[in-house]
C-alpha cells in the first residue's frame, strides 16, 4: 500500500494539505483501488475507484 500527498510551496498551506488530503492506492493481483478523502463540515467523505479498462479510452 502507498500514500500520496499533493506538494505545494507554502509551509502553512502544506501543513492543512498534510493534515486533510491524502490519496490511498491499494494493489492487489485482480484490481487496484484508488481512495481519495474529502474533508466537509461533519467529517470526511471517502470516494473508492476502480479503475476499469473503460478509463483507458477516457485518457
């Protein structure tokens, strides 16, 4: 499993970026999962994609 984070230049904005932004890929032998978190008012929402061969002809 790995964690990525976005960069950005300015310590205190990087500080918020850290604390609330992270995208979680998962890999295993029949699939991949991407995760991202939303922080909003009451908590965070978390999306699950499945990339699908479908993704391919939309890059």
């Amino acid at each position: 499993m790995s964690i990525s984070q976005l960069q950005v230049q300015d310590t205190y904005v990087w500080g918020l970026v850290e604390g609330v932004c992270a995208k979680i890929s998962c890999k295993f032998p029949e699939a991949t999962f991407d995760i991202g978190v939303h922080p909003t008012h009451r908590g965070a929402i978390i999306d699950a994609h499945v990339p699908t061969d479908d993704d391919l002809l939309n890059w």
